[in-house]
C-alpha cells in the first residue's frame, strides 16, 4: 500500500506565553480583532511594519 504524503509549504513556529504573561495574549486577541485578523496575519503584519518591508509602490506589505 502506498501513502501519498503532501510536503508542507509553510513554516510553522510555536509561540508560547508565560502565566504572567497571559494579557499579553489577551491584548494580542483585542488587536488582531479589531483589524480582523487571525494570530498569524496579524503578527506577520507587525513585523513587516516593524523591518519595513515594502512593495515597488513603497507600500508597507499587509497580507491576511
């Protein structure tokens, strides 16, 4: 029998928050929502935001 396995075209990272650090993901969630963004979007946002990273139209990148 053989499986057909799919590689995966994404990198996946683990984030992880500390017990005293739980509002820092609250305040993440608050952000993320108001933009309507899931986690991932939105803190690939911030870091093109943060590093400047732009199009040819000198546009800060923002993918969803």
């Amino acid at each position: 029998m053989t499986t057909n396995t799919k590689e995966r075209t994404n990198t996946q990272i683990c984030v992880s928050f500390g017990r005293d650090e739980k509002e820092l993901l609250s305040l993440l969630d608050e952000a993320r929502k108001k933009e309507h963004m899931n986690r991932s979007s939105w803190i690939k946002a911030r870091i093109r935001e943060q590093c400047g990273v732009t199009n040819s139209a000198n546009e800060v990148l923002v993918y969803s």
